[in-house]
C-alpha cells in the first residue's frame, strides 16, 4: 500500500487533450459564476442556485470545504473552447479505508453531452486509484437524475443499491439515494473502456 496524505494530494492539476482539472481558486469565481446561473444545472442538487446570493454562498463553501480538506473542489476547463465547463469534486475521503467519493458533479449547457464529464471522471478516477491507491471509488445520486445514471453505467461503475428517504431536497422532497461504485480490482477494465470510449470520441470529433 502507498503512503499517501490525502488532504495533501487530493487536489492537483489534472489534464488530457481535452479538459483540465484545477483546484479551485478565488480567481475562478467570476468564470464558475458565468456558466453556474443555469438553474437545469442545479435540478437534483441538494442546494439551488438561483440568486447572486445563492451563487457568493455556493462559490464560498466550495472554497471554505477546499481549505478545510473536506473536498477536493475541482474547476474543469474546456480546452477545445478554454472556457470553465463545470465543477467536480472528491469527498467523504475516507484515507484509512481507501475509500472516497466522486461527486457534487455539475456541467454549463453548452458542455453536456459534449464527453466533458467522460474525460473529466476519467481524469479523477485515475488521480484516485493511480496516486492516491484508493480500493473504493463511490458515486450518488438522485434515483430521479435519469442522466446521471447512465452516465455511471456509461463509465463502468456499479450500480449497488438505493438508500431510501437520504435526505431533503429544496422544495422539501425528500430524495431517494442511488450508490455507485468502482473498486480497485475493476480499475484497469474500467481504465481500458474509457480510453475506448475517449479515441472513439475523438476520432468522430474529426472532420472527414
């Protein structure tokens, strides 16, 4: 097993040829803010963004759960455009059970659909199981967030049971929990189809 400090290397600067990963930064608050303001983005989140408010309150969490060690908050660029796409973040970072989570997962309009969230979960699954030799990489998400599901079916995760009535939702809905997972034993088959999955993206991306 490595003997790696979580709190101190979760975060890093995590790149291919089509997105980068970086910590979040006070500097990326006007750029995250410029493409947060969707409110399609914010459906199955357990918080909204609707106001500059909710936006300075959204933005300030991320940078104060980042400096604690709580999450790793990740801002993801776009290289093709260079603009900010999203957010994804490591958290409930078990490090003496291997374990930690992939989530608090968002994407602009223009970015879904587009392989962002592919190459990006790509990018952290790697850092997880390469760097920080995780055994278990857990996902969740809202049983009613069809799109997310098979967005984790479509990277290989597992899909392994529902916890009922998890928590509330604005609105006051109460969400019903889908866990995924990925264990370190599944790494290089799943490693293997994203990097399918990421030539043949790229491949169709060029013109004839």
């Amino acid at each position: 097993m490595k003997t790696i400090n979580w709190t101190q290397n979760a975060a890093a600067t995590l790149e291919n040829d089509r997105v980068l990963l970086r910590p979040v930064a006070e500097a990326d608050r006007e750029g995250v803010r410029a493409v947060a303001m969707d409110p399609d983005i914010w459906r199955y989140f357990v918080s909204a963004v609707e106001t500059d408010t909710d936006f300075e309150a959204f933005f300030d969490a991320n940078l104060a759960d980042h400096a604690a060690g709580r999450r790793a908050v990740y801002v993801i660029t776009d290289k093709k455009s260079g603009r900010i796409a999203g957010s994804m973040s490591f958290g409930n970072m078990a490090e003496a059970d291997r374990r930690l989570e992939i989530g608090w997962s968002w994407l602009g309009r223009d970015f879904r659909g587009q392989g962002v969230n592919h190459w990006a979960k790509a990018l952290l699954l790697e850092h997880a199981f390469e760097v920080l030799d995780a055994e278990r990489v857990e996902f969740k998400t809202d049983i009613l967030n069809v799109q997310a599901r098979r967005g984790l079916s479509n990277i290989g995760a597992t899909e392994e049971g529902t916890l009922r009535s998890f928590n509330f939702m604005p609105g006051g809905r109460r969400r019903d929990a889908v866990f995924y997972s990925i264990l370190r034993a599944e790494w290089p088959q799943v490693r293997a189809a994203l990097a399918a999955g990421r030539k043949a993206a790229t491949k169709a991306a060029v013109p004839a």
